[in-house]
C-alpha cells in the first residue's frame, strides 16, 4: 500500500511563484477544484515558497501564506503533494528529491528537471510508494504526456514528433505570413510576452530539447537524456528560406523528432525541418504547440493546442493534481528502464537507415560555374540532387547582396554524415563565401 | 475500499466477438500487454461470450475460450474485469448490469449503451465500487473520453464539437474532393468497409447522437439524454451544396456540438454545417475524427485521428484496461448528475441567444419573381440575408433540372425556429418546388 492520505483535506506545497505559480495559487484558492472531487477530499494550498518576501504580489493570494524556508514545506508532514513550477534544475532537483524523501507526491512543470533528472526522481518515488505527474513539462496545456502514459500504453509507439516550441513556432509563422525578419519577429515576440529577454534556450532549440528527450524516454520506455537529442535552433533561418521554401511547397518548423526502428534503435533530434504544405503540421501557427504519435494501434493521432501560459500551463497541472488524488493509493510504476552509460553510447549511434532529404542554402558569388564545381563534388559522394535554384541580386530580395546570387539546392535522401563530408569540400570552393542554412525535410 | 484483485492474475470476460472483439482478445493473447504492467500483475482472457459457437473464427483464438452461455462470464467470480464490445441496446444492457451487480469492473466500446442507459450503469458502479472505462465509445483511438474526464478535470468546459462518424465523414470528403454524389461515395465507403451494409445509424446521425450526447453529459457534468439531442442527418446534401459552399468559402461537415452557455443553459444538436475552409475542422477528410474542446483555463484543444476500425478502437479499450488495472483500487466518482425528467425538459428548450447563419438550397421554377416573392416573407421575418444566389440549368451541372432553377441564401445569424417559421410560407409559393437542404453555419 501506498502513503495514504491522513485526513480527507489534502494539503499542498507549492514550490515558485511566478506567473503559472500565480495561476495555480489562484486555482486552488477559489475553491473551484473541490467539487470536481466529488466531496470525498478537500484542497487545502498551505504554502508557497518563493524567493523573495518583499517582491509586491497578487492580492488574491493571502501572505500568510509565502515563506521564503524551504523546509517550511518540504518537512511539512502533513503536506501531502507539492507542486513544483519553479523552473530550472537548481534548487529545483534538491527540494523535489527532498521532498519524495519525505513522501511527498509530485506535479511537476519542469522540463529541464525530468529532462535531466528523470531517472533519478522516478527511482526514488517508486522506492518511497509516492507518485510523480508531469503533464505539464511538455505542451503546456496539451495532455500528450498523459496521452501517451496513459490512453496509448497498449500501443508500440513508433514515432512521436511535434512543434514544441511555441516562441519558435510564433517567430516562424511572422517570419512566413508577414514577410518579418527573424531579429523583427522575436523582437515583436519578446513584446507580447512569448518570448523571455533571453531567448536562448528557444532559439536554439534546447527548450525543445528537454521536451523530446522526455517525450522519447516515455514513448520507447527508455531513458534518452537530453544531451543523447542532437539539436538545431532557428538561428540560420532567413526569409530567403521562406521564399525558397515556398517555391518548394513546403513551411518551415522546428520539430522535435523521436523514432523507433524495428531493430530497437531510436533516433531523436530537434531539427528545423521542411514540412510539406498538405501536412497538418504544416499548418500549425503562432504560439500553438501540436504532437503527432504513430503506434501500431493507433496508426495516426495529433493532438493541438496551446503549447505555453499560465492558464494552459495550469490546466495540466491541476488535472495531474486531480488524478493524483482520485488514484492516490495507485502503484507508481517506473515510466522507462535506464541503460547504463555504455548501453546508452549505442542509443546514440545514428542508424545507417536515417536517411533524410536536405535543403542547403549558401552564399555564393555570381560567377559562372559555381554550380558545375558544386555538382562536381555531390556526384563524388553520390549525392543525387531533386533541385537546385541560383537566384541572382534583384531588386525586391533584400536577402540578397551585390554582386552575391544565392544558391539552394535539394538533396535526395540521404545520410546526414554523407551531407556534412560534401559540404565540407563545398566550402573550400573558391566562389562559395558561406553555408548559411541546412533544413531536413519531414516527410 | 473497492474490491480488491484476489491474485496478481487479472482475469477477463470479453463479451462479443466481431471484428474489434476478435482484436481485442488478438491482443489480449499475445502477452505484450503483461510487460506494460510493470511485472506485477498478468492478464489471463478466461471467456469470449459469443453467439454462435459454429461459426468459423480467427484460429489464433482457441476454441475453448468461447462460450455462448453469457452466465459463465457474468456469475464466474474469478473474472475481475469485462470488456464489452457486442455493441447495441439489448442484451448488452442485462449483461452489464449482471456483470456490475457481480462486482465485475467494466471497459465498454458502446455508445449506444452508455448514452442510453449512463445514469443506471454508474450509478450502479458507484454503488458496487466498481470503475467503468468507456474512451473507445466516442472517437474510436482518440483519447477524447479520458481527456474530457482526466485531463481537462480542472477546466470549466464550455464547448464540445466534432467530425464524431467516420462514414460521414468520408461520404462527404469523397463528394467534396471527387465530386461524387452520395448515393456513389457510400457505395464507395460500403465496399472498403467504412460503411454497414444498413448505413441509417450514420447517414442519419444516430451514431453521432450517441456520441454527442455522451460527450455533453461528461463535459457539463449533467446527463444529457440522446432523445435530447436534436439530430440531422447528411441525406438532403447534393453535389450542388458542395459547389455553392466552396463558393461560399466553406466545407460541409456533420457537427456534434455541445455547448454550456454562460447563464448554464446546454445546448446540442448534430447538424450538417458549414465550416470556413481556414478552419481546422474543414480540412478533416477521410475515415478521420476530429474533436474540439474548449475551457477556461486549456482555451481551446483539438484531437485528431482514426475514428474507427478494430486497431485504434483496440487501442482506447486496451488504454483502458491497463488504466484500470493499475488504478483498480481508486473509487469511482459518479460522472454527471441526473437530473428528473421535469428538470430535464429545461435542458431541451432551445436557448433564444442561439443564433447562427443559415443556409438553405431550394429547387424553384426558373420564373420571373421568385426571389422577390422570398425577399418579401424573409423581410417580414427579420430574416436578413448574407448572400443569395440562383443559378439556371447548365450543361455541366447535373444537378439541375430543365426548366428548374437552383436558389440558395446564406442568412445573417438568426434563430432556428424564426427560420423555420419562414420556410413554412416560402414553401407555399408558387414556384417554389422544394427546401431542398439546410445547413448551418458552424462559427
């Protein structure tokens, strides 16, 4: 048997107060969530630990109720379940694990943390009969986590691929739909408050990151750490690729991909990719996060919804707290087995069979036989192209420089380390000044 | 306490074996379920209750699980769990009922049994403490069921609406994409097997009924009858209605729509709609199902994927199964509130703040007046019109005959019954042959 609740009031901890910290606090206070509990429990927030006493607050949530003592929470014995939204893997990872130690359960917002730590947290709650939810660490309010834990663990899950990255997602669709400039559309995206003043960890796509290597360690039941995801921001992106792209018929998004082959292997990479015009996800703009999962079940199903916000974010929070507290007494089965490090160098590996097409653009200058020299070297590494497209300086394409053409071409399928050799000797070229941007394409 | 599992050998009853029960015991068979739970318990299918015991069967299932005695499953007090998957009213209902009275929990694929008779068979789970998992009832593989009751828990759910019947679904992509008439696309969806060989349940809208009615009753936390459920079916839609909407900027799509408007008044209905092509429901072709939720805190989700066939319905009842194994222990809190029938009858009256826009195709005699003498009633109704539009006999358009001519109008939003109202008199012109089909703008 599991840590049973002691008393029909279960108890809260509440550890950050940011702004989905505030909504949550708000939630539980008004009182709202008892009767979906159908009167058997009642919620009781008892503490809220931030770092800052003094910082000006809701007025809705009582003082009485900060404290700025970790403890204060996690030795509460009769806080029954924290719920974690302070972000960050320090003092996050500290005060979680102290807190199973102390038999608390756990609803957890944090990607970083189970990206990083999910081993160690999901050990210690199966040894300590206490239960973790994380509903909330990918999609914001999309229940894919759940999804795939729950509604399709009768399923082989063979693929799980998504936008995941809703400041991203929001830069790209502007930079498509208004012709912006990546530095216009983040800028615009930092004013309406989708994107922090330090935008890194979007950019380059280690947000994502976090976000596929939990989505991939749940759908495979096996732990890829997040520095096993090789991934690429949207920093090379320009609005020549969009045009490029376009005449392609494809949009551009950065994907996060997790795919299992049938000998066992598993492939995971955050890659901006070319998605067909037809394809759902192509068509999945602004701030919205979608996921696709294939299984051998289910074949097909996509979920779509807003991928980031406090009440979003709340929303899966709050569900995870109400089905932790009907299914209190449950079993926490470990989600995944973890291979040792050795195993794990295997995982990396990438497979002979990940064969992809590649768009590459580069800058060039305008002179004849760029393209014969290029050609030259791709036929070398038996690299068959499906187009290739020079544009030269015109007026309208401000992308262009003088006396500069650019220079796109699409590969057929074939091995990235294939591409990257290539593109190596491609860059010594004389005419050849920069490799400006390498796509995948998600078929 | 719930009943508790007496070994770690969870035993099954599977009543009914057609195509989805024959998967489901497949699956059940092959022991790639066990590993799924985590080492402690072990499924063991004990009894398939069929029909006919002569007929010839899948030969992976051995003969002597099958029994046409319903009695050895319902009364065996080794079986812990019953999948039900006859579909239908009758005797599905006595089964279930004997089957929960005997402590048996339940995973059902049956929407026609839970819309109908949800109070009795929770109420009466609720009572014997045991869980009832129902998520392949609506929307085949996609998880809509568990989202709505798990997941989305702490949200105040406002609306519900879906592409909830494949058949329809594909009858109408094949009309829209192909231009094919009805009468040819279901014969189409009955050779590939998307269609029964007696398609009333679909083309009608009963199946989407059910589904509706399920849905709403699980949103709004309040049971909502299907014989509260106002229903269309697609059989008034021509070729004709496909050429006007796509000039109009719409697709034509079967709606399942629950709505909870502020004052708390529920409105649903099963309706035939126009749905703008930039909507994301409008691009929903095929066997596909698609549903949207919206919530105060979530905003708005969206679950797409396969709506039907053995394998993704396998997978909600196999989701199932293992979610109710591993929470065998958990109550199970009563769903929705029944109201009495005089309570009941409030829920049914139409909403006067309901309004959409109407549009509507009439066969006329190709005469001077006519749109004068509808201009006239519609006028004296209130009724203003969006657009309207008549077309004469042409070559290419067989859907019109000689000497007659196609109108149709697009209405501001009014009320239904005001609607109505003036279709009755316009019905009385002279010229006017026939109200062809109404269809409502989904907004």
């Amino acid at each position: 048997m599991n840590k049973e609740i002691k008393t029909n009031e279960i108890q809260i901890g509440l550890l950050g107060c940011g702004v989905i910290g505030t909504q949550v606090a708000t939630e539980l206070l008004n009182g709202n969530l008892d009767c979906k509990l159908a009167g058997k429990n009642r919620i009781k927030l008892k503490k809220i630990l931030v770092n800052d006493l003094s910082k000006s607050r809701d007025n809705s949530i009582p003082e009485s109720l900060f404290t700025n003592s970790p403890d204060e929470i996690l030795l509460d014995p009769d806080i029954d379940i924290i719920i974690e939204v302070m972000g960050g893997e320090k003092p996050a990872y500290d005060y979680v694990i102290k807190a199973i130690q102390n038999g608390k359960h756990l609803v957890t917002a944090n990607k970083e943390l189970i990206a990083k730590h999910g081993p160690q947290i999901f050990g210690l709650a199966h040894e300590k009969k206490v239960q973790i939810k994380l509903d909330a660490t990918v999609g914001g309010g999309i229940p894919i986590i759940n999804t795939i834990m729950d509604s399709l663990k009768a399923n082989q899950i063979t693929e799980v691929v998504g936008i995941l990255n809703g400041t991203t997602n929001y830069i790209l669709s502007e930079m498509k739909n208004s012709k912006k400039t990546l530095e216009a559309a983040l800028k615009e995206a930092q004013d309406k408050g989708y994107a922090e003043s330090d935008p890194t960890n979007d950019l380059e796509g280690i947000d994502a990151k976090y976000k596929t290597s939990i989505l991939a360690s749940l759908a495979f039941h096996q732990y890829i750490a997040p520095d096993q995801v090789p991934s690429h921001g949207i920093k090379s992106i320009s609005p020549a690729d969009f045009h490029f792209a376009e005449e392609l018929g494809f949009s551009i998004k950065l994907l996060g991909l997790a795919k299992q082959f049938e000998d066992g292997h598993i492939s995971t990479s955050v890659y901006p990719s070319l998605v067909a015009a037809d394809q759902p996800l192509a068509r999945i703009d602004g701030v919205l996060n979608a996921v696709e999962v294939r299984g051998d079940l289910i074949r097909e199903l996509m979920l779509v919804g807003p991928g980031a916000g406090p009440k979003p974010t709340s929303s899966a929070i709050l569900g995870d707290l109400l089905s932790l507290i009907k299914n209190i007494s449950s079993d926490f089965p470990l989600p995944y087995k973890v291979l040792p490090a050795n195993a794990r160098s295997k995982a990396e590996e990438s497979s002979s069979d990940e064969k992809y097409r590649f768009y590459t653009r580069l800058r060039v200058n305008d002179k004849v036989g760029v393209i014969r020299d290029l050609g030259i070297i791709l036929a070398k590494h038996q690299i068959s192209l499906e187009s290739i497209s020079q544009k030269a300086h015109t007026p309208d394409s401000s992308w262009e420089k003088g006396g500069e053409a650019t220079l796109i071409f699409l590969t057929h399928s074939i091995g990235e380390d294939k591409l990257k050799i290539a593109l190596d000797e491609i860059k010594q070229l004389d005419p050849v000044n920069e490799i400006c941007c390498i796509l995948r394409v998600f078929e």
